[in-house]
C-alpha cells in the first residue's frame, strides 16, 4: 500500500510556456489555489514528494524545505500528474491504496500511477526528466475520467469553477466568515462572503456573492467605492484599490495591488495593476507590473476563436474569449495596449504607442511597433532583486542562477525574432 504520492511534471510543461519557465506547472494556480494544492488536499495523509525539470530542481528544494525533489525514498508511490485539476472525486477514482501496480491515463496522457519494484526503480533513474507513457508502458492500464489542464487558457478558463469547488472543499465549513472589519456603509449581497483576518473593506465598497462566492484573505485592504463580484479570491496582503471593478472568475494575490477593471483573470501573486485600465480573460504571472491605462483585448472583431503562440506556432484556442498572457518579471509601461491572445514572455520591458506583436520574446526591451532588443541578463536581474527588496524578499543565489539559465533556455526565441541574443 502506497503512503506516498509523486506531484509529477509530463512532457507538456512547454505548453504552458512562458508561465512555467520559473515554476513547475502543478505551481501554477486555479481558483484559489495552485494545482498541487489541490492534489493534496485529495492525498492528505500521504508523504509528498515533487518532481521537476532538472534545471528547476535547486530553486524547489530551495523553497521546499523538507520536501524531497527529484528524490523517492520509499519502494511504493504514487504518482500524480500536476496537469491534474484535482476535485473532492480524485482519491476515489485513483485510490491510495493499491493492491498492484496500475497506470491511469486519460486519452494519451498518465493522468496517474501506482508504481513499486522494478519500475519504480526504473522511474527513479528518469526523475530528472519528464515523466512520459513510455515510462509506465509495463504496467497495465486504466483509462479515468479526470480533468488535466493542456494550455493556459485553460487554467484561465476554468477559474470560476475551481474557485467555487475550492471554496466549498476548503473555506465553506471554516466556521465564522467574517474575521476582519467591515465598515458601515459597506454593501454585502449574498451570503458565501469570507473577510480574513486583518483585513479591511471601507465604505462604499459592494460586494455581491450571489453568483459565487467572494473570498478575501488576510490583511487585505479594499478602498472605497470598490466593486467585487463573486465568484472571486483576494489572496492575503493585496490591495484592491478606489473604485475597482473585480468582475466574476478572477482570482487575484497574495500580494498584489490592482484596481481598474478586471474580469475572468488570473493575477498570481507579487504583481501590480494599480490604475485604470482593462484586464480580462488574462493569466498574469508573479512580479509583473502594469502601467497606468495599460488595455488588453479579449475578444476579436469577428468574433472568432482566438489563436495563440505556443512554442512559435499559433494554436486555435477554440474560445471567443482569451486575452492576454505575461511572464515573470515583465513590465508594460503606461498606456500599454495588448491584441487578442497576445503572449509576453519572462523578464521583458514594453512602452511607447501602438501594440506589441502577438508574441514577444523573453528578455525583450522595446517599444511597440519598433524593433525589440535583448534585455541583458544583469540588468535583468538587477531590477528583479530591487523589486523583491520592495517587498524585503531577497534574491538568493539559485534564483540568479535560475535567472541565467532561463535566458539561455529562451535565445532561440530571441533568435526568431531577429534579436541579439
């Protein structure tokens, strides 16, 4: 019988790219949580280990303590695909405790595994690798209706879900929901509200968790006139500022400030939307900022699907609705303006008029409608530590090191693009 479970990386990390350049793709989040959270919550009584690409290993044991990475210490396990969007059903379609070894796929993708003796020995000696079929091609199959995740816009698009199962298997039962100050002249609709600790909604602000519920953590300030409707998450420590607009299925911190408008929306953590401005339909990564009246479209003229870049080619999205999507570290000036489906990778700087191309390299710097240069990795990396040191997080050594493999890992995109590298 398994007591442990493996939150495993598959070859499809590059199709969440350039969100998984700094991250394992189970650290990516939906709803409220990132998608390994979900897993254990399903497995909780169970040792957890994680894998990764080997160039992310150092920087996850660094931000683990105690959790072994790319290491299985036990003969039995578990593994547990992090495309995987875990529901309160997932343990008892892959149950823990297995009897014989077995490996659940969904189409032609291992959505799990039950692995001991030779093969796990096998699949100890390829931990630093993506984990594929071909590894558990021995062992007999079970096809499981489980949902993985495939692309980013996937993850954007099912937000509103996973927030509303999220807070009914983690927040609903949590006793009194009411834990910070609510002033008077606050407007409350619905019941499903939840205000942390700490935290404070000034007059004027509306919120309506009729359509879903409204979870704010710890320590989060709402300003006044501020608008949140439900569903939607406020992680601990954010700000959301005067007058906001925080339409449904926006998941938004820990950490960030944000006003303007905001629709159907992933802002991760440690970024910034602070100003006016439109923001839907978009997947924003940590310690991006955007400048005042920064825009994205959402929607086509024609109404059609929107095609997005992936590993440079455009792959159909089949939805009417996708904006925009931002890597690590990148910066949009004021009065920015991003087209339908546009992707920018990690660590890039965009101003001036008119709109960026649909996708722009990691490590850019340049204004739109011109000719993009590299940003160097020093300077990269030298704002990145003052910006960390803003909020008193130190850039240790192995994210520089990170820093500097992911610009290697990124100059064919460079290249592409006719740029220096």
């Amino acid at each position: 019988m398994a007591k442990d479970i493996c939150i495993f990386e598959d070859d499809h990390s590059s199709q969440f790219l350039p969100l998984t350049y700094f991250r394992p793709v189970y650290n990516l989040r939906c709803g409220i949580s990132p998608l390994r959270d979900k897993i254990v919550r399903s497995y909780s009584k169970a040792k957890v280990s994680l894998h990764c690409r080997e160039y992310l290993a150092d920087y996850m044991r660094l931000r683990n303590p105690g959790v072994n990475v790319n290491e299985i210490s036990s003969d039995e396990c578990l593994f547990v695909n992090g495309r995987v969007l875990a529901d309160g059903s997932l343990a008892k379609k892959i149950p823990l405790n297995q009897k014989s070894d077995v490996v659940y796929v969904h189409g032609d993708s291992v959505v799990a595994a039950h692995v001991s003796g030779p093969v796990l020995k096998k699949v100890k000696g390829r931990l630093n690798s993506a984990l594929t079929v071909a590894d558990f091609d021995s062992l007999p199959r079970t096809e499981v209706d489980v949902e993985l995740v495939a692309y980013p816009w996937n993850l954007v698009h099912e937000n509103g879900r996973q927030l509303v199962k999220d807070y009914e298997l983690s927040v609903s039962s949590k006793g009194k929901k009411i834990r910070g100050r609510v002033h008077k002249g606050v407007h409350l609709a619905g019941k499903d509200i939840v205000v942390g600790e700490g935290s404070s909604v000034k007059p004027g602000v509306v919120i309506d968790a009729e359509d879903g519920p409204v979870i704010i953590g710890k320590n989060v300030e709402v300003f006044p006139n501020a608008t949140i409707i439900g569903p939607v998450f406020i992680g601990d420590n954010s700000w959301i500022k005067v007058g906001a607009q925080i339409y449904e299925n926006t998941s938004i911190g820990p950490v960030c400030k944000v006003g303007g408008e905001v629709e159907e929306t992933i802002i991760h953590s440690y970024s910034n939307k602070q100003h006016a401005g439109f923001l839907g339909h978009s997947y924003i990564a940590p310690w991006v900022n955007l400048g005042a009246d920064t825009n994205n479209s959402d929607l086509k003229n024609n109404y059609g699907t929107v095609k997005v870049y992936v590993n440079g080619n455009q792959v159909d999205t089949g939805l009417q609705f996708v904006g925009l999507t931002m890597g690590d570290h990148s910066k949009a000036a004021i009065n920015s303006m991003f087209n339908t489906g546009t992707v920018v990778g990690v660590c890039s700087n965009i101003f001036g008029f008119g709109f960026p191309p649909k996708y722009v390299p990691s490590y850019s710097w340049g204004a739109a409608g011109e000719t993009f240069t590299t940003f160097s990795i020093d300077k990269a990396i030298e704002v990145a530590r003052r910006v960390m040191a803003r909020r008193k997080i130190e850039l240790t050594a192995t994210e520089e090191k990170l820093f500097r493999k992911i610009f290697d890992l990124t100059s064919d995109e460079r290249k592409r693009r006719g740029m220096p590298v």
